[in-house]
C-alpha cells in the first residue's frame, strides 16, 4: 500500500476493530482474571518538567512494548515530540519544522518518555453519547459518563472515544524551540506544531484524575487526552474537542463493573 493516505486510513481501521467490543446491553464474558486491575502507572510528573526543567529520559518504551493491552500518553525525553500508545500500538509524533510533524506507528520503540501515564485494559466496555458534550464539560461528564457505562469507583482511569470529532486541536511539543525559563503550559504550546480539523474522524485515548493536577493532568484539569487522527495519519496533545453525539465511549471493564 504504496498511497500515504490509503495507509493512514487503513491505520485507523485497524484501530478501530482491535478496539470493538460488546455495547452494554450485548458484552462479552469475561472472566475476573482478565478484568482491569485499576491500576495506572505513571513515570515522571508534569510539575517536574514545567518547574524543575526535568526533560531527560524517565522510562523508555522497550521496557513496556510490545504489549496489546497498554495505553498511554505522554512527552518525549527532551521534549522531543509525543507518545501515544493504543492496544499496544505506539504513535510517536515529531515536529518538522515550525508547522509540519510526522506521526510514526509501530510495535516496537526504543524511544524514551520523560512523562508517560500507562494502563493496561484487557477489555473494554462500551457506551455512546446521545447529546454533545463541549470540551470544557469533559472533566464533569467523563466520570459520570464511566457510572453509566457500570464501571466501578476508581480516582484513576484510561478511557477512549471513538467517531468523528468536531472543532478538534492538538499540538506535538517541540523542545528546541522551548526558550530559556519557559516553563508555563503556554511557553509549550508556543513551543509546539499546532494543528486543527474542523471535524474529522478520530480515535481519543485519555486518561482521568481526581488527584494528579501536576502529575499527569495539567493544574485546573482531570484529564489528560491524546488522538491519534487519519488522513494523513497524526497524533498528539489534545488542547480542544466538541464530542459530538453518538461518539463511543470506552472504559475498562473492571472486576466491580463486570
């Protein structure tokens, strides 16, 4: 498949029947040893790479890849670029210059994160939006969003969003442009390749947090989200997204919420 755009969108696919899975009223049987354990990891922390200019290698990939079950977001060592990683593919976005990036997909990487959130989620069980969610709302709406889809209590937790997604931004951090004592979360997006669809189809991994503003979540937020987008294929930072209605939903089918 020698068409960049073809590939990109056979990609995506991929991603999104690896990804099916049963709706509430029809899932699969699964048994307590291949439920989610609620457990997520994270290596290194935002306010260290803000505020403390902690930028170098904390946990490199080959130490986690291959592994279909995982997912994460996360920065580069040396604010190189992101990290997305879903159903064990990762997506490893550089920037190219002021206004370009290349998204890299593959199994297998011996790149390096300096922060980097991971789960691991066997099985996934599934809901659908029946209204628009605005992208302010999705702090509020994702734990409730999670209640309904039967998933048991957790402070922590990955999640996905499947469909076409409007209004979406995402950027891919460039450290060499990263001025001296920039250290702020705008200093990085001034820093970073923007980029934006008016709408598009798009899978979102995230992750919530009730507890870890400035560990993996930015202050103010208890999300932190990543998308991998088609046509070219790009993943990155999300910054902003209107979740339209009937976008799929996904939690970690857990051993409470079974």
């Amino acid at each position: 498949m020698r068409n960049p755009k073809m590939r990109s969108t056979a990609v995506l696919a991929v991603i999104l029947l690896l990804l099916s899975c049963a709706t509430i009223g029809d899932r699969p049987a699964v048994s307590e040893s291949r439920a989610w354990d609620g457990h997520v990891q994270v290596h290194g922390s935002l306010r260290a790479m803000f505020h403390e200019g902690q930028t170098s290698a904390i946990v490199g990939l080959d130490r986690l890849l291959p592994n279909a079950s995982l997912y994460a977001v996360g920065a580069l060592a040396d604010l190189a670029g992101e990290v997305t990683v879903i159903g064990g593919r990762a997506y490893l976005s550089y920037p190219e210059g002021a206004e370009a990036a290349r998204t890299e997909a593959t199994l297998r990487a011996d790149a390096a994160a300096t922060v980097l959130v991971t789960a691991e989620v066997p099985a996934w069980r599934s809901i659908v939006t029946d209204r628009a969610i605005r992208y302010e709302a999705l702090d509020e709406e994702i734990p409730k969003l999670a209640a309904a889809a039967g998933m048991g209590r957790h402070d922590r937790f990955p999640f996905l969003l499947e469909g076409i997604f409007e209004d979406i931004e995402w950027h891919v951090i460039d450290g060499r442009r990263l001025g001296a004592g920039g250290s702020s979360h705008q200093d990085h997006l001034a820093a970073a390749v923007r980029s934006r669809r008016d709408r598009t189809r798009a899978v979102l991994v995230g992750f919530y947090s009730e507890r870890d503003e400035g560990v993996f979540t930015h202050m103010g937020s208890k999300t932190h989200i990543h998308c991998v987008v088609e046509e070219p294929l790009s993943a990155g930072h999300v910054d902003h997204v209107d979740v339209p209605a009937g976008i799929t939903v996904r939690f970690p089918m857990d051993a409470t919420g079974q």
